[in-house]
C-alpha cells in the first residue's frame, strides 16, 4: 500500500488536535498535582514525608551521578587490550 501526504488543510487539522490534546494532558497533570500537593499539606506527617522525599531524591541524584560520572573506556582501546591479550595467549602469533 502506498504511503500518500494527506492534504495540507488535514495537516493542520491533525497537528491543531494533536497540540490541543497535548494542552488538555498538561492541564490534567498540573490540576493533578496541585490536588495531590494540597491532599500532602493537610496531612499531619507533611515534615516526615517532606524529608523522606529530599532523602529520596538525594539518592536518585547520586545514581545519576554515578550513572553518568564514569567516561566508558575508549573503544579502539578494548580492542587493542583484547588484541594483545589474544597474542600472548596464542604466544606472540598473529
């Protein structure tokens, strides 16, 4: 079957409800979290809570720390390590 543009005024149409519904997804989640913020300053454990998640999001930060502080080796340079590492086990043949 082959694939065919659709017209521009489909387009426009297809990209003016795409951009609403985006709109409509972000409302929703902003509306959701303003309840759920207001739900967590009602709560008589909000300080606990409060230093649970800082105690949490501090943890995650240092995975993504650790996640992207180490530079991988260079590839050209595995390779050669595996190449040395075969001669000497073949005994210096190549």
């Amino acid at each position: 079957m082959p694939h065919t543009t659709p017209p521009a005024g489909r387009r426009d149409q297809q990209a003016l409800l795409i951009v609403a519904g985006m709109a409509d997804l972000a409302v929703t989640a902003v509306g959701s979290a303003a309840g759920a913020v207001r739900s967590l300053l009602r709560r008589s454990d909000a300080a606990e809570l409060v230093k649970e998640a800082e105690a949490d999001l501090e943890a995650r930060g240092r995975l993504v720390l650790d996640r992207y502080d180490s530079v991988p080796p260079a590839y050209l340079e595995v390779l050669a390590q595996r190449v040395l590492a075969r001669q000497a086990a073949d005994g210096g043949d190549v």
